[in-house]
C-alpha cells in the first residue's frame, strides 16, 4: 500500500483513516486533513492534500507536506484562511487586533498555498460534499469505498458533552449541511474530532446534534422575553451551557452566540435595537 501516514488504520478498501486530535483520512495518495505531528508524513509521497476548511488544526501540516510536493486543495470561501490565517484572527475580533490572550490555538496555524478549490475538484478518488456553517466554505469528502470525512460539519455526542457550545457562525447552514450529511450514501463516518461510526451510529449524532442547535434557539427566544445586551446574552448562553470563565473559550462564544441571534433574528424570531449606545435584543 504506497505511502500511508504513518499508524494509518483501514476503514474500507483503499480508505484509511489516522486517528489523532485531528483525524485525517488517506486514500490512494490523497490525504483529508492532516493531524499536528509531521512525523507521521515524513519521508513519504502524496499527490493531493484536501483540506475541509480554514482553521488551522486542520492544517496544521499542510505548509510542510506542499515544500515535499503535495498540491494543497481547499474550500474558495475558507482558501484565504488557510494561506493567511490572521484573517480568521481579525475577523473574530470585529477585524481590530486582538491581543494574544484573546486568540484560540485553533485559529493559529503555519500559513499554506492553496493550489486549487474543490469546488471544482474532480477524481474518482473522493469527491467534494459541501457542509458549510462551521465556516462559510466548510466541506466533507465522499471516498470511493463510502467512507465520509466531516471534518467539524458533525459533533459526536461525546463532544458535546466535553464541548457544550461548539464553534459555528451560521447555525442555519448547519442544520442544513446535517440533513446533507443524512441524504449522502455512506457507510462509515470520520469527523473531525472523534471515532469512526457506522451509518446508523451517525444517524444518532446527526439527531442530538439537531437537538442541541434547537436548545440554543428556544433558549435564547425565551430569556429575550426580557431584553438583554449582546453581552448579557452571550453570558446567558455560556452560563447556561456550562461554560468556563476564561477569554479563548468567551471569544468563541461571542461569535456562536451571535450565529444564533442573527439566525433568529433573520427569521423575526427576535428583534434588535440600540439604546444608551449597547445593542439589545427582545423576543419578537
């Protein structure tokens, strides 16, 4: 089998998949994803490296593997992301510059080229699924032996249950790009964080996933039946999910929490308005 990442498990046929704080996935020289140890590539070829999207424990060896040769394809939407990743930095924190304490590891990464977008990716090997909502261009690739790599489009429930408020910024995109994950045919499911499941096992995490998105949302449309601040109502959910008090983990709240207002508030839901200089929100 040429080149495999080193400690790659088989999931189906020519798919493999190498477990780690970011599962990436192989197959017949295409890597999804990469983990954060480069030992695990070292000293072995791969043509193409698809990355789901922009965040930089997704890439975290993409610089690396594209000075040995690999062509690096992504997402258009999340491309810039991943080729200067102060912008993902800039853009949470209202494009000002934040300081060091204020930024989540996650969003620091080597810079990497972009060689192509998978939009317009073709070959038999895997094909491109878009799930966006995690980040605008976030996608899932199909392998030819039906194995799906979701990257961060599907939390497992045990994450959720470490992760009570996991990172989005449209949770309408999301809900959609669940239902996409339900409508593809495929018998093995690899996200991002987490173990490999069976169709029916991510059937179930599809559901409580769908389950939480809708907790946040009446949540959130029955405490603005008393006006709140923007701020008090990321302190409401935080608190109510069970948040830590620590600035990494507020500053990814701040932009979930307004994913959800703005889904709300899209849909008439909820209404906003400025008053003494503060935005307020109010159940419709």
């Amino acid at each position: 089998m040429r080149d495999l990442p080193a400690g790659a498990e088989r999931l189906a046929g020519d798919t493999f998949y190498l477990p780690g704080p970011t599962n990436s996935g192989w197959i017949d020289g295409v890597l999804i994803d990469t983990g954060p140890d480069e030992a695990a590539y070292e000293g072995r070829s791969f043509d193409r490296l698809l990355i789901t999207h922009g965040h930089a424990d997704h890439f975290a060896c993409g610089a690396y593997l594209r000075r040995a040769g690999t062509l690096v394809h992504a997402p258009r939407d999340d491309a810039s992301l991943i080729e200067n990743p102060e912008v993902n930095i800039r853009g949470m924190f209202s494009w000002a510059k934040p300081g060091d304490l204020l930024v989540t590891k996650l969003f620091r990464g080597e810079p990497c080229h972009v060689d192509g977008l998978v939009e317009v990716w073709d070959d038999r090997r895997a094909a491109a699924i878009p799930l966006h909502g995690h980040t605008l261009g976030h996608t899932g690739f199909l392998t030819a032996d039906g194995v799906l790599f979701t990257g961060d489009a599907l939390y497992q429930i045990p994450i959720w249950e470490r992760h009570p408020l996991p990172y989005c910024i449209d949770p309408a995109m999301v809900t959609a790009s669940l239902e996409r994950i339900r409508a593809t045919e495929f018998d093995v499911l690899v996200p991002g964080h987490g173990v490999p499941c069976s169709r029916q096992e991510a059937e179930a995490h599809i559901d409580h996933h769908l389950g939480e998105l809708r907790a946040i949302e009446e949540l959130l449309v029955e405490r603005l039946k008393v006006e709140h601040t923007t701020e008090d109502a990321i302190a409401l959910v935080s608190a109510e999910r069970g948040l830590g008090d620590n600035a990494a983990q507020y500053w990814l709240a701040v932009t979930t929490v307004k994913g959800f207002l703005g889904d709300l508030l899209g849909r008439g839901e909820i209404e906003f308005f400025v008053r003494d200089h503060a935005g307020w929100w109010r159940t419709a």
